[in-house]
C-alpha cells in the first residue's frame, strides 16, 4: 500500500513539474525519476555523514543523465547501438563486448565536449582458475616514485598535473575574466576541461601500465593500506598525493589480480619505512632522507626497503614463510 502511494504521489509531483516546465515533456520519466533518486541519495549521505550538505546543480553541472531501462544492441565486433526514447537510436563504439540481453541500466555523460556511455551489464560468477602462487611481491606507494617494488623497480611520479600548470593558470585566468553567461566564457570553459582530461588520461594510461606489468608478473601482491582521505589533510602535500593516484593504482591492480584468480592483500603501513628489512631493527628518518642505513651493514633505498617490510608482513598475514 505504502509502495502504491508513493507511486502516485511520485506521478502527481511528476505531472505537476511538467505543467509548470512544459520542456520536460520531451524528456524520458524514468530519467526525471534518477534526478529524485540522486537527490535522496545526497541527502542521505549527508545525514549518515559520508557527505557534505548537497549543492545546487545547474544545467552546466548536471553533465549526466541514467536510464534504468533502456535498449542496447551490439553489432559484429565491438561497435553497437542505444536505442533512447524521443531520441531515437545512438551509434556507440564499446572498448568491450558485452552481451545485449543483460544490459540493466545506461548511464550517458557529456564531458569536454565528448559523449560517453556506461553500460551496467549482469555477468555470471566466474570459476576461480587455479593459480600457482611462486611469484611475491611488496610496493610501496610515494610521491617522487609512484610504486617502488620489493624487487627494487622504481615507477618515477611523471608529474603530469605540475607540467601543465602553467597552462592551467593561464586558461582560468582568461577564463575568470569572460562575462558570465557568454558563448565566449563557456567556449572557454571547453578548453580548460580539455586540458584536465588530458592530464586525467595521462595519469589513468600509465597507472593502466603500470599495474599491468606488475600484475602479469606476480602471483600475490601486497600494498600499505595507506588512509589517502586522512593524509590530504596535509595541504603541503594533497596536490602531489591526488596527482599521483594511489587509489587509483590500487584500484587498478585489485581488479586485475582478481580477474587472473590471483591475491592481492592490503598490510598495514605502520613502521615499514623504519624498520629494517634485514634485522628488524628501528631507524628512525624523516621524509627528507632517502636512503635507509642500518648498523647491520644494508644500504638501500627507502622506498624499496619499505617495500620489502610491507611484502613480509603480507606474507606474515597469509601464513606463508618468506
């Protein structure tokens, strides 16, 4: 009874809106009920405190639009189509095949000038391959190299939002100096949001890389469970830590070691830059040094010799003698 009601209130709001705002006629009922799904889902997240209180989104901000029923169909190869109610049908070209009949929902979304769809597809489980687990390894996550391995390999940080800085100043000064409103300021809001997909693509292509490489490689790998939220707090240091994509990283080599039926497994980061890899011993340093030295006699990078802690403590959580 509730569900009904709700139902019908939920058609009356809809009929109303469409009174006063004759244009949303053209536009599908099931995307104008996403626009209240969403809102109810900001406000949620704000009242469980996950999120700040939500902001107004005009018609520049509210770049996307979800379609919970929709048609899609494939081709031969990997190009395919959209079919979308007062529409009609949208050529799409799928980086991915997938299979029409369990499409569940569409999402469209407009962004620097380039349409993009996701499509949410119902896959079966699938079997866990069997593995053979020779291969380990540890990374350690920092600012001047990426990912540094426990077999001493160093990702240097390439810096991609540093080296186009300047560019970005100087595209969101004539910008701030355009007149509201203009086709001049949102032509120029075009190419600044150019510039910062190009540095988002940048990073996302070498981190793709990156953890391609370490995956194909190895068998069980193991990362510090670093709280990135927490640590950009430290405003001396949330440029570097949002440019370099640790989660991103992580993300990246989670999914692809669960693909290949392989382990991957968070430790905690606790110490490993001070201990010794060798007797277990402290040694105390600050960031500014970059090298760990021990009584014991080993001389190595900071970064690769955390690395190694953070491989044995993964180990060490596994129940496997390194």
């Amino acid at each position: 009874m509730a569900k009904d009601l709700r139902t019908k209130n939920s058609k009356t709001c809809f009929q109303n809106i469409k009174k006063e705002h004759p244009e949303y006629k053209t536009v599908q009922s099931q995307i104008l009920q996403d626009v209240l799904r969403r809102l109810d889902r900001a406000y949620k997240n704000f009242f469980d405190k996950r999120a700040k209180y939500p902001k107004f989104k005009d018609k520049y901000h509210y770049t996307s639009i979800t379609l919970p029923q929709c048609e899609a169909k494939r081709n031969f190869g990997k190009e395919g189509y959209v079919y979308i109610k007062n529409i009609g049908y949208i050529k799409i070209k799928a980086h991915k095949d997938f299979d029409p009949t369990k499409v569940k929902t569409i999402n469209i979304k407009y962004h620097a000038e380039k349409w993009y769809i996701n499509l949410s597809v119902e896959i079966e489980e699938e079997k866990e391959k069997p593995v053979i687990l020779e291969r380990a390894i540890g990374i350690d996550k920092g600012i001047n190299s990426i990912a540094a391995t426990s077999d001493g390999e160093l990702y240097l940080n390439p810096r991609w939002l540093q080296k186009a800085e300047k560019k970005l100043k100087k595209l969101q000064r004539q910008l701030s100096r355009k007149k509201k409103g203009s086709n001049n300021r949102e032509k120029q809001k075009k190419r600044l949001a150019k510039l910062h997909e190009k540095v988002a693509n940048q990073r996302r292509d070498y981190l793709h890389k990156i953890s391609y490489n370490i995956v194909k490689n190895n068998d069980i790998i193991c990362v510090e469970d670093l709280q990135v939220k927490n640590m950009m707090k430290n405003h001396k240091l949330a440029k570097s830590i949002a440019n370099a994509g640790w989660r991103m990283l992580d993300k990246y080599l989670q999914y692809k070691m669960e693909r290949e039926g392989k382990i991957f497994i968070k430790v905690n980061p606790a110490y490993t830059s001070q201990k010794c890899s060798r007797c277990g011993k402290i040694v105390g340093k600050d960031l500014s040094v970059r090298v760990h030295r021990c009584e014991c006699g080993l001389e190595i990078d900071r970064d690769v010799n955390a690395a190694i802690n953070i491989l044995h403590e993964g180990l060490r959580q596994l129940g496997i003698v390194a």
